[in-house]
C-alpha cells in the first residue's frame, strides 16, 4: 500500500470533504485535503530528517492524510471516531496488522484533548498537525465574523518549521501581526497545542522551540 493509493481513496477523500464541510458549519477553519496533504508532507519531512527509514516514513505520510476523517462523525473525540474508521479502510489494503496498528494509533493519538505521542509516526502526524497555523486556512467570511480562531490563523503573516538534525532542534518560527491578535489571544488557543508538540519532539529525541516575531517563546 503506498500513500498514492490513499490519496485517491474515494472513501477517505469523501470523508474528509464531509468532515470539512461539518466544520466550517460549527466555525471551525480548514480541515480539507489541503491540510491533511500539509501534515502528511511535513510528517514525512520530519522523520525523512532525522533518518528514519522510508517505510516509516511512508506509514507517517498515510497517517498525515486520512488523520482528521473522524470529523465527519463529529469533532469531539474525532481523533478517536477517525482510528476507527481508519482500521477499517485499511483492511482492503495489503497492509502488515502492525503497519495498520501503527497507523490507526498515530490518527487516535493526534488531538491534544485526548492524545499524545505513543511512537515516532505519531509524534511526526502531531506536529505536522499543530504547527499548520496559517492565513490561509481561515474560511471566506467577513473580518467583523472572525472568532477568535480566525484571528489567530489570519494573524499569522508567515511561518517557517525548521528541522536542525545536528542539535536535535525542531522550531516553528512564526510572524503575527497583533494588530489582528495579541500574543495573549495566541497563546490561549495554541498553548496546548505547542506543549504536545514538545511532547512529540522528545519522542524523536528532539527538543521543540517556538519563537513568535522573532521572540522565543517556548
């Protein structure tokens, strides 16, 4: 199984137009194949640059894409709504049980709400996941309709994930315009977040820094 199969899995690919589609309703900002395409790219750089092998990589990159299918059932406990649904998917393919254990586990995992680091794909998928900040995903709607979601994603007037192997140093380097949002608005949303990327950096015998408009804040 590779992740090109994925990718034009029509189940997966519908479950995650649903899943987006749910979400824009509750005020949520883009979770389509654009993102999980993002993370699934990222997770692969991540273990790619720390000199995993290409297998794992390939299970990271699988992982990355089918991570927020779960949305389609509901957004609460959608990690966990999207390892199930994962599980069986997965079971058309000629996937070895471990290979799709570790796939399903690394999607289960993947919320900050619930989950945590349990392995190096799982931790690559989360931070993939958590450092996607970006203008971009913030749905087409008025400034004055902007919650505090929006903000903080529309604030963000670039970002940079930067991978040193010979420090061992994952650091996401973001520029934020507090004319938009205050530090404090940031850090409310992403503080979790940030922490369970900490988290998963340590996984891969890592450490994690943010700096915000040139700052180091974590």
């Amino acid at each position: 199984m590779t992740y090109k199969e994925i990718r034009h899995n029509e189940e997966v690919n519908e479950l995650l137009k649903k899943g987006n589609q749910n979400l824009g309703l509750l005020g949520y900002t883009d979770h389509s194949q654009a993102h999980c395409t993002r993370v699934a790219e990222t997770a692969a750089h991540i273990l790619k640059k720390f000199g995993y092998t290409e297998h794992d990589i390939e299970l990271a990159r699988i992982a990355g894409y089918m991570h927020d299918i779960g949305n389609a059932i509901n957004r609460n406990r959608h990690a966990e709504y999207g390892g199930l649904l994962a599980n069986e998917i997965l079971k058309q393919y000629d996937l070895t049980i471990p290979d799709r254990i570790t796939i399903v586990s690394a999607i289960s995992n993947h919320d900050e709400s619930t989950g945590g680091a349990v392995d190096p794909i799982s931790a690559a998928l989360i931070i993939g996941d958590k450092t996607d900040v970006r203008r971009s995903r913030v749905r087409e709607k008025p400034k004055a309709a902007f919650d505090i979601h929006d903000r903080v994603n529309y604030a963000v007037t670039d970002q940079t994930l930067k991978i040193n192997t010979e420090k061992k140093v994952i650091s996401l380097n973001l520029q934020i315009d507090t004319d938009i949002c205050s530090m404090y608005e940031y850090f409310e949303i992403f503080l979790q977040r940030m922490l369970m990327c900490r988290g998963a950096a340590d996984m891969l015998g890592a450490t994690f820094k943010l700096t915000a408009n040139g700052a180091k804040v974590l």
